[in-house]
C-alpha cells in the first residue's frame, strides 16, 4: 500500500497542519506502514496497532515535545516513532547501531522518557508534572498512556495514590484492550471488562476514588470521539483519567484473533498476515521450553510442587504446567515483587516453589529476594530466564546484571547449566530435598542436545564438570559460555587444542573450589567467561579464589564490560563485547605464543 500522506509527515508539527477529516487517512496508512515494517524486520506488531487512532490524536491535539508524553513499556510506540520524524530510518527498528525497539531520550525529543519495563509511566509523567509547576509552568500537560496489564502493577498503583492528592497537569489514558504480552489477569482486570464505550461498571469508580476525573470509557479507534474527549478533559484542572478501549492487533485480522502469538510474531506475510514458518523441525528445543516441559513432568509426579510466574506464562513456557494444573501454576500479572513474596510464603508451608521470571524483570524484586526469601532461608527456585544477552530488544531487557546483584546475598546458590539435559537435572534435583533458595539461569535461544529428555538425575549442587584436560591454558566457562568455549577450542590448530582445558563451571555460588584447587595449579593461563556483568560476576569470585591459592600465573576476564548493551542479534552483540567463539580463539592463541 502507497502512503502518500503520511510521507508528508516528517513531525507532529505537519501532522497538526492536517484538517482532522484528514486522520483516518493518516491511521490506515500508518498501520499499513508498520504491518509492512514488522512483517520483514520482525518486531511487537500486536500492541502498536492497537493504538493507532490513539497516537494519530495525541499527536495531533498536544503540542508535543513540549507537552510531554510518556509510553508505559513502550513496545506499543512503532506509530509514536513514526510519526516523530524517524520514518524514514523504521526499517533499522531493533537492528544493530538502528533505531531502539523502545522509546529511548538520546534518540529523540519527543521520547520524554526512556522505558521498557512496565507500570513506569504514571510516576515519570507525574514527576515531569510537579517539576513543572516548580518552575512556575502551569499550562505544560504530561500524558502517561499505560495498559490494563501495567496499571494492575503495584508501582503504578503507587503513582496513581500519589498523584490523585497533587494539582499536577497530569492526564492518564489508560489503553484498555484486556492484553498484555499474556492475557491479562487479576481483579482489576475483571472490573475493567465490565465497562463498555460510554458505559461505566456500576460499582464505584476506583480511579474517581483515587481523586482522579473519569471520563470514558471512549473507543479507541474512533478519532472524532478520542479528540472530543480530551477537549472535555481540558477545562478540568488537576489529575485527569481517560479509558479508551482498544484492540490489540487492530486492522489484522489474524493479529485480532491471536493476539499472544501476535504481540511479537517474527516475519509474517504482509498481506494475508499469516506467519512463515521457520524451518524448526529437526532443530533442539528452546531452553524455556525445555523448563517448561521439564516441570510439567516433575509437577505430575510431585503433588507438592507450585509454579509461579510474574505475567509470563507463554515466554517462559509455564503455559504447560497452567493448562495441566491450573491450580499449581499461576500467572499473577506485572507483580514481580508480589511474585516472590507469594512464592515465599508458600514455602513456608512446605511448597517446592518455583518462580519463573526474566533476569531483567527479576531486578524489580530485588528486596524481596533479599528480605523474604533468603534472610529467610526458604527453599524457592527462581528460573531465570532470558540470563545474558537478548538480542534486539536491547539495553532493557538484557539479562546481564543477576549473578552480579545475586551473588552478594547469603544463603542463596546460582546454578548456570551449561546444557538443556543440566538445566533438566537441576529442575530435577531441586524438586527434591532442598534447604535454601536456589536461582537456575539460563539464556534464551536453543540448546544443541536432540536427545535431551532423559531420565532425570540428581547433580551435587555446587559441583562444576571438567569437559577437558590441557596442558597450560584453562578456561573456566558458565553457563551458555560452555558453547562458546567448546567452539572456539574446536576451531584452533589441534597443536593448540591440545594446550586447553575447560571446566563447566556450573555453579556461580558455591564454586567448586575442590576441583579448582585441584586442577588450577597444573595451568599457566586461566580464562573465565560468562555471558554476564564482569564486575560482580563469577569471574571475581575466580579471581578472589586465586588470590587464596597465591596463584602465581595470568588471568584473562571476560565478559560484559560496564556499560549498557544496546540492540542487535545475540551474535552481533557477543562478537561487540568479545564473548563470541572467535574472539575466545582469539585470546586463547595469545596465550599460547607466551
């Protein structure tokens, strides 16, 4: 489909010069432009279509950038980036050196605030608001538009109860389509689907209790009515709420009707929307898929054992165990920290819990680890999926800071399996007797084992595995860095290989400090390598460990140097901070010539 006007729309600022009869256009042709985009390039599809009318008329009725607007997550802002000058250069979204798949401030001003994670938008914009007003601006407006699944989180909560005390220029729309990345779930979830266009639930209005001004709810893809709505909701002062309705993947019908398997889809025909297939067949499973399947068969031999997950069912592959024991796994929205503190109170009782949550949104429940699980000492398995780098979705959701923020706690083991058949054993031997709490991460992407559903077997926690003996350089890899270092040791002159050891370290915390006093002296050249933060990483806790052996030789460090990673392919990214096998090889002939 041709775009002829919104071609012309090289800024908001065009966009306001447009008669209003001229926005369905502009809408048809930017959902059309990012169906086009997402389909080659790959991307969030479902929640950006969602919300095309939507940007159409914040753009067109605030004067943005000095209006200020703020996205909540931000995978919904394709239309957002689109229309705010970055057209043109779409086709990078989520590429190497490209375009953020996120709202981000260095790449553009109309991106007031940088986000990726969810429920941050109300306290942002509302931070914004009373900044403000403190320099005496009182006519500015902040926009935080946040979904039902985001608003449903504590944080935002937070926000909202602050925020309904302040005379803050604050206007909330809450883009209600009942989705998150999952369906959405939870109490407030089901007070919102009574409400209808134009029809409130009958109970009493929490946001209005919260001391905010209602209006809706308004449909979300009815520009006129969207544009009548904020005229309203311009002669009342204060805190503003708007609820508008939406549908997520609006305009493709395929993306209407599965809106999970759309929300990030890959490649997909542009036209009739149906999803290429990917040549999967014979390939090895996902790790996630590996956890998943692994714990379905665990929780059908073991009555005892709970599985919760912080609005992640499909991406961490719980669904299995939801659809068998709905009663045993749970999905309990965008609450990590309630995640853990439910998952610690149900250890109390005796669960073998496990909590299913990314590294990146582990982070946002960093004191209840602390303070509830492992002051505590209880027994929960926290899954940590998605550890280390994650390719496009860039500096948000790398999962590259757990062992670092982990490691420093007591009471607490940081298991890194190296393999699918590892990561299925420690489910396995962790649904057995278990005294402390016990973090299993793992990376996303696939393992390389076929055969990997074996019999289960018990392995001794805080046992590494030696996969190699060598004669002057010994690397000491974790996790999915195993992989690396066995293609690297695969790929030097066989003079070489034969000068390399490699330990599967396995274990982050309790190393395996027998083996390393065991095997560490024979070795001129020690090489650690993690898919994680070098600072607070095992390779300190390698390195602390040889200043007690007064280890007289050479230590190499590698990992995530300290900085934010952006987007691009797990591959691109590896080879940038000089983990990717090559690399390794690289280091490892250096070695070799001394």
């Amino acid at each position: 489909m041709e775009t002829p006007l919104l071609n012309t729309i090289d800024s908001p600022k065009d966009l306001r010069q447009l008669s209003a009869e001229k926005l369905p256009q502009i809408a048809q042709e930017l959902r059309r432009f990012i169906i086009d985009a997402v389909a080659s390039k790959e991307g969030h599809l479902g929640a950006s279509l969602g919300v095309v009318e939507l940007t159409v008329a914040l753009h067109y009725y605030f004067n943005t950038p000095y209006d200020q607007l703020v996205w909540d997550v931000g995978h919904q802002a394709y239309g957002h980036k689109i229309l705010t000058g970055r057209r043109s250069i779409f086709e990078t979204n989520r590429q190497f050196n490209g375009l953020s798949g996120f709202p981000k401030r260095s790449e553009s001003p109309y991106d007031s605030f940088g986000v990726g994670h969810s429920s941050t938008s109300i306290s942002a914009a509302l931070g914004m608001a009373l900044a403000a007003q403190l320099k005496g601006d009182y006519t500015k407006r902040h926009v935080a538009v946040i979904g039902d699944a985001s608003i449903a989180s504590g944080m935002a909560f937070e926000g909202l109860n602050h925020a309904g005390v302040t005379p803050a220029n604050l206007w909330i729309i809450l883009n209600d389509n009942a989705m998150g990345i999952d369906p959405s779930v939870g109490a407030l979830k089901n007070y919102l689907t009574k409400a209808t266009v134009g029809k409130k639930p009958r109970q009493a209005n929490i946001i209005e209790a919260l001391n905010f001004h209602y209006t809706g709810p308004v449909d979300g893809h009815d520009l006129p009515a969207l544009l009548r709505a904020f005229e309203a909701m311009e002669r009342v002062e204060g805190p503003k709420f708007l609820h508008v309705i939406t549908t997520k993947g609006k305009g493709l019908k395929p993306a209407e009707l599965d809106q999970v398997r759309y929300h990030a889809p890959g490649k997909f025909d542009r036209i009739t929307g149906e999803i290429l297939p990917k040549q999967e067949a014979h390939l090895p499973p996902k790790f996630q898929d590996v956890f998943g399947l692994s714990l379905l068969e665990l929780a059908q031999q073991n009555d005892q054992i709970f599985a919760i997950t912080p609005a992640m069912p499909t991406g961490s592959s719980l669904k299995y165990m939801m659809r068998a024991f709905p009663q045993r796994a749970i999905d309990v929205g965008i609450a990590e920290q309630h995640a853990v503190t439910l998952a610690a109170g149900m250890a109390t009782q005796g669960l073998r819990v496990f909590c299913a949550i990314y590294s990146t949104f582990l982070q946002r429940a960093y004191d209840q680890v602390i303070h509830d699980v492992a002051l505590q000492n209880l027994p929960v398995v926290f899954c940590i999926d998605r550890a280390g780098l994650v390719g496009e979705d860039g500096a948000t959701h790398h999962g590259i800071f757990d062992i670092a923020y982990l490691r420093c706690i007591p009471n607490l083991q940081i298991a890194a399996p190296s393999n699918l058949i590892d990561l299925r054993n420690l489910l396995y031997t962790a649904s057995k007797k278990l005294d402390t709490p016990l973090a299993i991460r793992y990376p996303r992407g696939r393992g390389r084992e076929l055969k990997w559903q074996q019999a289960f077997k018990t392995l001794p926690l805080g046992k590494a595995n030696l996969l190699k003996k060598g004669t002057r350089i010994l690397i000491l890899a974790l996790g999915s860095s195993v992989y690396d270092a066995q293609d690297a040791i695969n790929n030097l002159p066989e003079i070489i290989q034969a000068q390399v050891g490699l330990i599967d370290l396995r274990f982050v915390k309790p190393l395996d400090t027998e083996l390393l006093a065991q095997q560490i002296p024979t070795y001129q050249h020690i090489i650690s390598i993690e898919d994680a933060s070098k600072i607070g990483g095992v390779g300190d806790a390698i390195q602390d460990f040889l200043v007690q052996l007064k280890y007289p030789g050479s230590f190499v460090k590698l990992g995530i140097p300290d900085m934010f990673i952006e987007q691009g392919s797990i591959a691109e990214l590896k080879t940038l901070v000089k983990i990717d096998a090559t690399s390794i090889g690289r280091k490892i002939q250096a070695l070799a010539k001394d």
